[in-house]
C-alpha cells in the first residue's frame, strides 16, 4: 500500500501564484523527499527533509515536515509555467542496511500563463 | 538523468514472451531500482538491489526477476509477459550517505505495451 498520500490530486493555479501541496503518511519515517516529473521523464529530485527537522528551504521551494501529524507540505512560491508538472511525495525508512522509498500517487500542478 | 540510461526506451511485446529491461549507470552508485508507472498508482517498487549479486522484493514482484552481475547493470527480467505488466518502467540510482541511501535519481523510462 501507498505510504504517502497528496493533496490535492490536481491543481491549476496562475503563474505569479505559489502552489501549497501536502503529503499525508502512515508509519515512521527517517526521511521524507519530493520529486517532480515532468511529463514523459523521469522523477527529479527536489528536496529531503529528515524526520528531525521541521522545515527546509532550497530557491522557491519550502517543505514542512509535521511528524506527530505524520503531514508534510511542499510550498513553491512565485510559481512559472515551467512548473507545470507532477509532484510526488516519497517517505525513506531505514531498514537495517537498506532503505526504500515509497512514492504517493502524485499531485498534478498546472500553472496558467 | 544523472549518467542513468534504460533500454529499450519502447517495446511491443506479446503475451506470453519473455522481455529483459536493462538499466545501465555510470555513477558507480550502490543501489538500483525497478518500478513501474500506472495512472492511479503513482511508482510501485518491483525490485532493488543493495550491491552485486544482492537483490530483494519489493511490493509488485509477482512476475518479475533481476539481476545484477555489475555495479552498473540492473536487468529487469518479464518470465512470461502479460497484458497487466503494460507500463512505463523506470530505473533509480542511489548511493550511500552515512551508511543509508536518500535521494534517488531515475532514467528516462521504459514503455512497456504487452498485447
């Protein structure tokens, strides 16, 4: 099963405008990443937050991370319309010497010129 | 893509035959990933491998083999194609930090029809 739910599924919002998406999850977690995909590519790595860290910041990008609400929210402000993309949420757990990742079903953001 | 390639990037196939899907990297990374791409389901772990010759399920193996004799080789092996193995799949690349693997980088992505 999914661990990482997000919210909305869609959404369409006009270039200038910032974009405020959430991820939802279920178990622990030691890290929780967003990666965006362009259609017709691969995922892109955007950002990592660490299960100790509350919010992180890289260029328009700004990710919270709520742990006893097992919630997480990926703000892109001043959005473009080379923004337009999917977003996926993804939560790391370790395991031992290994970890995987286990990807949300993704957010589909159109930015309107 | 981060020096990850996939191929085939498209493949036709009918039901009942065998397709082997290669990833191929030149970062030297540790781990590599299998999962496929279906609307409603967003990327589903097939398989991973931690190293040569180290590989484990992950939460759609049902039908799918690897292997992987080099670093930089991850095959994904389809025993006996189906019409519901119809996909994009997609390879990862992760190395280690502190012992633990974080950030992911993907290929470009394989189209799978099975008819």
């Amino acid at each position: 099963s999914q661990q990482g739910e997000e919210d909305p599924q869609a959404l369409s919002i006009q270039e200038g405008e910032n974009a405020t998406m959430n991820c939802s999850y279920k178990t622990s977690i030691n890290n929780l990443q967003w990666y965006r995909q362009n259609s017709g590519r691969g995922l892109v790595h955007l950002i990592l937050i660490r299960s100790n860290e509350r919010e992180k910041h890289s260029g328009r990008l700004r990710v919270t991370l709520d742990t006893s609400k097992k919630s997480s929210s990926l703000l892109i402000t001043a959005s473009r319309a080379a923004d337009t993309a999917s977003y996926f949420c993804a939560t790391g757990l370790y395991t031992g010497a290994n970890s995987k990742l286990t990807f949300g079903k993704g957010i589909t953001l159109s930015v309107r010129p | 893509d981060a020096g990850i390639t996939q191929s085939p990037r498209h493949k036709v196939t009918e039901t009942g035959t065998p397709v082997t899907l290669r990833c191929h990297q030149t970062e030297n990374h540790r781990y590599m990933y299998w999962y496929r791409q279906d609307p409603g389901h967003g990327l589903r772990l097939i398989h991973y491998s931690y190293g040569v010759k180290d590989t484990d399920k992950g939460e759609v193996s049902d039908g799918y083999s690897v292997s992987r004799s080099k670093t930089e080789d991850f095959l994904l092996t389809l025993e006996s194609a189906t019409s519901s193995q119809t996909s994009v799949y997609f390879c990862a690349i992760s190395d280690s930090s502190g012992g633990h693997q974080e950030t992911q980088y993907f290929g470009p992505g394989t189209r799978l029809l099975v008819l």
